[in-house]
C-alpha cells in the first residue's frame, strides 16, 4: 500500500514514516522545513521526499495523480507552545490553509481515507477526567494558546464534511502529549526536551507552581496505534495517549533523578489560560487492542537519554 504523509520531517511525522516503512508501506512525505529536519528524514528505499509549501493551492496534487496513495496522513501544522502566543494568526492562518488544500487536492483522487491529527487541546481547560472523546469543543477566543486549538478544531469539521461529501474514509486523531527523539528542544518545543535543556542552566524554572497534571505518551506508542487504528477504524475521532497521570514537578524531578541532577526549581507566574488537568479516556484504544501497553514514562524518558536525541 502507499501512504501520503505530510509534515513527514518533522518529530511526530518523521516518527510515522518509520512505522509505515517497517510495516511494508511505500510512503511519499512532504514538508516545508518550517519545523521539520532532514536529518529526521528516513533513509530506507521505499520513502520518497518533496520539500512542498503546504499553504499554496493546488501544492500536492500532482504528486497524488503521480503516486496514487491509497491513504493520507495529515500531520504538518505549525505547533509549540511558544509559537501560539507568539505568532497566533500565522498558527491559525496556516494551519487552516494547509487542511483546506491538502482536501482539495485530495479528492477525486486515489486516496480512499485520510488520518487527521488534530490535539487534546480542542477540550478546553477544564474537560471531565479522562476526557473521553464525546466531550465538546471548548475554545477561549480570549487566550492566543488557544490559536492551535481553534485550528485543528476547525480542520476536524473540514476533514469530516469533505470527507462525507467526496466519499472518503476519515480518522481524527486527537493526540496527548507525546514525547520522544527528534522533539525540538528550543523554547518553541515541548516540556519534556525543554526540561532536559534546562538542567544545565543557572536556573531551573518551572511555569507555575508544577500541579499541573499531564499523561505523557511515549512517541512509539503513538506512531504504532496511528497505523493499527488507520487499518482498523475508520469515521470516527479517537483520542491517542497513555492515560497515566503525572504532575509537572513530578516530571521534572524524574528528570533530575534519571541524569544525576540536584533539583533546586524555580517557580514561574502561571500563563494565562494554561490548562491545569489533561488526561485521555482510552476506552476506545482498548476496544480496539485490549491487551496494548503503553511504554511508562520512566521507560520512555530512559529512552530519550540513551539515544541523546531531543
């Protein structure tokens, strides 16, 4: 089978090109480099690459009449935390564009399902926990973090109704904090590699006072149920992440403990509207694959410091 990715260099996409390529699929990946690295890129003779400027019209349809991909998966977004308060109407600009024309060049063409990976964010600051994934969009036209919420939530209606419209399979996937290798570890990537690149400056800061509780998913588990879940399910929104709670301080003394550092925090003024609570009702993941493990964080954050890649 072959497979379409976008945002293909970039840490979630290059980490699904991986899986595709070991599970037999031909794979075409695009990416403009916004965030994306080459050297994320796979090396294995059946990935095919095109450096492509997602936001110009008409920008993949050639290279889906020439391939002929059976699926597509639509990861390239603008996405960082830092970048959604520092640039949100290019985040919410963009990442519209990009899933308006991606569906356009879409269909009538070869491709019989498309996987959407939209983000937990979409629930809002304070959902039900676990949140499952009948819970509604909540979206604060007050908070500029919530510029990435608003534009995955608007591309989730847009893959639905051009999906039912053109006869097209579709898979919203909403995912949790993952985290792993080739995670960009400036000030616009995650907290996880952010907190490894702290442990060496003078100050250690913390945003807030740690409380704030995340579930952490371990990149393997993502791009592994991306695939099974693309092969298995198909019109529906399924949330992707490992339902085990931690705080923020109990991830940065893990942290500390894992590389030997004595833990000395400072703590920040909170954000506005940063959302206290995330954790994902799985109940769907389990129907589907009722005996998966997820990787613990201990075991995935052990990972990241053997392969010295974040």
């Amino acid at each position: 089978m072959i497979a379409f990715v976008t945002g293909a260099a970039g840490f979630l996409g290059s980490h699904l090109c991986d899986e595709l390529l070991e599970r037999g699929y031909r794979v075409i990946g695009v990416d403009n480099f916004f965030r994306g690295k080459e050297e994320n890129l796979p090396s294995h003779p059946n990935f095919t690459f095109f450096e492509v400027d997602l936001t110009k019209k008409g920008c993949i349809k050639e290279l889906i009449y020439a391939y002929n991909p059976e699926i597509l998966f639509h990861y390239a977004a603008i996405n960082g935390t830092e970048y959604f308060y520092d640039i949100p109407t290019k985040v919410f600009n963009d990442n519209i564009e990009i899933t308006k024309n991606v569906l356009n060049d879409v269909k009538g063409s070869s491709v019989k399902k498309v996987v959407y990976t939209s983000t937990s964010e979409v629930y809002g600051d304070n959902p039900p926990l676990p949140t499952p994934e009948s819970h509604m969009i909540q979206l604060n036209v007050f908070s500029d973090r919530d510029s990435y919420a608003s534009s995955k939530a608007i591309g989730e209606f847009y893959v639905k109704y051009y999906c039912q419209e053109y006869e097209i399979d579709y898979l919203i996937l909403r995912p949790f904090n993952t985290y792993g290798p080739r995670m960009d570890n400036t000030k616009y990537g995650q907290v996880v590699p952010e907190f490894f690149r702290k442990l060496d400056d003078d100050e250690f800061t913390i945003i807030g006072d740690g409380t704030q509780t995340r579930s952490f998913c371990y990149v393997d588990d993502h791009k592994r149920l991306s695939v099974m879940l693309s092969e298995k399910v198909s019109n529906d929104v399924i949330n992707i992440g490992n339902d085990e709670q931690v705080t923020i301080l109990e991830l940065a003394k893990k942290i500390h403990n894992l590389c030997g550092k004595e833990f000395k925090p400072k703590f920040l003024p909170p954000r506005d509207y940063d959302t206290q609570r995330r954790q994902p009702d799985i109940k769907k993941i389990n129907a589907c694959f009722s005996d998966y493990n997820f990787v613990s964080l201990n075991n995935g954050l052990k990972e990241m410091m053997w392969k010295k890649n974040f």
